[in-house]
C-alpha cells in the first residue's frame, strides 16, 4: 500500500473516475487550482510520479476496470460497431473514435503518454 496525502489520494481516484483524464481529475481533486494550464501542469507532475502511478495501478486493478475487466472493455471497444442507416437498412459499422478511446485510456491508466 503507498501512503500519499489525502489530496493525492483523491487524485489518484478521480484519475480513474476521469477515465485517465489528469487534468479533470486535478480540477477536482486540487480545487485551488484555477487555470487549465496549471491543471494540466500538475496532473503532468502527479502522474510522472513512482507513488502516484503505483497508486493508480493498485486502485484500478481492485476497481471494476481491473485488468481482467480492462480486457473484455477493450476487446468490446476494438470491435465497436455503431448503427448506421443506409438506404433505410441499418448496418453496423466500424466505429474508429471508440477504438482510439479505448487505446488511449488504457495508455493513460498506465501512465503513458499519448
């Protein structure tokens, strides 16, 4: 178990809740900062940190997003097909945003940089 202040903690659930989103998960957990900029300098910080990072990792893998679950939501999100209508058929089609999405969270829960 990693100790960080109440702050970090939080943001290191907000973080998951935010789906990877360090600077909404700063703008709550870190109410006085004020400007995106600083958010996004502070999340850039906060998640380049060993403690942080292992933190997030020991939320997400006992959270419903553990990996086990992780695979299964990616499996779903790189097969995503959205319905579409086509000369009055509806037909499902490859839905590229969601797989970028789904690529790009599991990237940022893992720290990375995308």
């Amino acid at each position: 178990m990693v100790f960080l202040s109440l702050k970090q903690e939080n943001f290191c659930r907000e973080f998951i809740k935010c789906k990877g989103n360090g600077t909404e998960a700063v703008r709550r957990a870190y109410p006085g900062i004020k400007t995106d900029n600083a958010r996004w300098q502070m999340a850039h910080k906060l998640v380049r940190n060993g403690k942080i990072r292992e933190r997030i990792r020991e939320i997400f893998d006992g959270s419903e997003l553990s990996i086990k679950n992780s695979i299964q939501y990616l499996k779903q999100g790189l097969e995503a097909k959205k319905p579409l209508l086509v000369n009055g058929k509806l037909v499902l089609v490859d839905d590229n945003r969601t797989r970028l999405e789904t690529v790009m969270l599991i990237y940022r829960l893992y720290g990375l940089d995308v």
